[in-house]
C-alpha cells in the first residue's frame, strides 16, 4: 500500500502530522481512561491478593508493551517479570509458579502463542487477567479478568501499525502499577532501594555518614592557634576550611578559605600571631550525621557555603565535608 499523502518530503507538513498523532492517541486515552470499571479493581484486588509475582507476557508490539508494565510494576513495589510467549510454550513456563498472577497482552486477543499457554496455566492454577482491545476475542473470554484498551482508531494513517492501542495499553499498566503502589502505601524510600544506582535513589538513600571524612580526616585546630598553623591544616586536610574545637572537640568556630582572604585584606592580623580564635567564624552552620547527603546539598546552596561541619547532639565535631564530596557522590 502507498503512504496516504502526496505531498513531496520539502512540501509535507511534519508538525501537522505530529500534531494529529497527539491528538488522535489523546481521544484514545480519554476513550480508555472512560471504560476503568469493576474488572480494574478487580484486578488490582487480584495481585494484592496473590502469594506469587506478576507474569506479563505478549508478542510483537503487545510483547515491548508487557516488557514495560513488568518494569514498571517491579519498580513501584509489586514483584513482576516479563515472559515470552513463544518461550514459554519451549520451557520458560517452568519459571511460573501456581501462585502467580499472569498479565495476558493481545490487542486482537487471538494471539496463538498466548491462548496455546491458557490450558497449562489452568492446569498449574494460574489466575489470567486479559488486557486486549476486543472484549469477544477468546483471550479476553477465556481469562478471569479483562481489561478493555480498545481504542476508536490507530494514529497511523494506515490503519496498521499498533500506535494509539499501545499507547492505551501501556496507560493501561501505568494505572495498574499507580494504584497498586498507592494501595500498598508505597514510599519513595521504597522506590529509592530498587533504584539505588539512580538520581533518586542517591538522593534518598545516601547519608552524611555515607560522604563525610571522619577521624583524623577532619580539619581542627584549638582557639589558642595562629591563622598560620591553621592555614597548615586546612592545606593537609584538603576541604578548604578547620574547625576550631575545645580540648572535647566540642565547636567553637570555623575558619575557611575566604576567611583567610578577608585576614590577607586587614592590615591589623598578624597570620602568624594573631590567634584563630579572634578571626574565626562564630556558630557555623553545621549538619547532623544522621541527615542525607541531599540535605547537606540544599544547606550549601542556602548559604552560599562549600563546606560543612557534621556534629553529634553533644556539639562535637564528628565529620566534615566540602561540595566536593557531594559531587564525587552524584548527590548535586
């Protein structure tokens, strides 16, 4: 079949083209989104319900839809993997448990590769819910539960590849996985351990404790050093500040990097008489160990400071940490 327009490539208009296929998938969604009825919490009170994990499985564009919604759903806190139908049929379903609940995708519902596994998965026990775009098909008659994605018309032109029903599908495992994750009070700390070499998952799960340099990392000196043996200390400790701490190493203050160049521009300090404790920043802002590194971020960015001081509940100085620690961490 020849593509539907005749336009030449210079004088075909793309932005309209795109601009109909958003509209046209749009209609489809709402079209969807409308006929959400007892069989969606049905299904949703299926898995709750269920022992086992979730089996999505489909061919073809139903295939890389189902592949989708068993990521998703495993991410947000229901255990779900994807298997192929064909494979199965040759010995994947032997990694199928009579306690799992099976996510069956076919938009026309007669794929002969899914309703070929129907009758070993009745035998096993497995409970089937059906997501197809024709509610008389066999598949969608055959399962416990049918979910009904069909839509008023495909955008391609053609009327041939699967587009606007894709689209309504993967909505479709979207929802479920929403309501699931909110009936289970799913948390984003939740989200964060299954993600943990993620953005969000750094941000959630990582700890001060988890960035800060500790013992003899940590750049101190007491209230009686010159500015010169505390600039020797902020060199050695490399994180551009010390703290000025008593005989417990409880805080007193703080000297940075720009606190010395504030020292260089004052013709009355002596850096190698003047004591730190008359040029030190007093009650410093501080962090505690337990807080995530994220806030140490957020606290930074507030005051306009690279470093920080992490104290116990005592006020004693137990860690230290600069931007750049947080970089290193991907936190920021």
């Amino acid at each position: 079949m020849q593509p539907v327009h005749t336009a030449r490539p210079d004088e075909f208009d793309f932005a309209a083209s795109g601009r109909r296929v958003f509209a046209t998938e749009s209609e489809a969604l709402a079209a969807v989104g409308g006929r959400i009825d007892t069989q969606f919490d049905a299904a949703c009170r299926m898995v709750l319900g269920s022992r086992g994990r979730v089996v999505c499985t489909g061919m073809g564009k139903s295939g890389h839809v189902a592949r989708k919604i068993a990521a998703t759903l495993a991410s947000t806190g229901t255990p779900s993997f994807y298997v192929h139908p064909g494979e199965a049929a040759h010995g994947d379903l032997g990694m199928v448990t009579d306690a799992d609940v099976v996510l069956a995708l076919s938009y026309s519902g007669e794929s002969d590769e899914i309703l070929l596994l129907l009758p070993a998965l009745r035998r096993q026990g497995n409970r089937v819910i059906a997501m197809t775009g024709n509610p008389g098909s066999a598949l969608a008659l055959e399962a416990d539960l049918h979910l009904d994605v069909s839509v008023p018309v495909e955008a391609c032109p053609l009327k041939l590849a699967p587009t606007s029903s894709t689209t309504a599908s993967l909505a479709m495992g979207d929802a479920l996985a929403v309501a699931l994750l909110e009936a289970r009070g799913f948390t984003s700390d939740d989200f964060a351990r299954s993600h943990p070499a993620g953005a969000l998952g750094r941000r959630l799960l990582l700890h001060i404790t988890d960035v800060m340099h500790v013992g003899k990392e940590i750049p101190k000196v007491r209230p009686d050093a010159t500015i010169s043996e505390a600039l020797v200390e902020i060199s050695s400790k490399r994180l551009g500040m010390t703290a000025v701490v008593d005989g417990e190493d409880r805080l007193l203050g703080l000297y940075t990097d720009g606190d010395l160049r504030r020292s260089l521009d004052d013709d009355h300090v002596d850096l190698r008489h003047t004591r730190i404790d008359a040029v030190m920043t007093q009650a410093p802002k501080t962090i505690d160990a337990d807080a995530l590194a994220v806030e140490a971020a957020q606290l930074m960015e507030a005051h306009k400071i690279n470093a920080l001081l992490v104290t116990d509940h005592s006020g004693r100085v137990v860690g230290a940490l600069n931007i750049h620690d947080l970089l290193r961490a991907r936190v920021v």
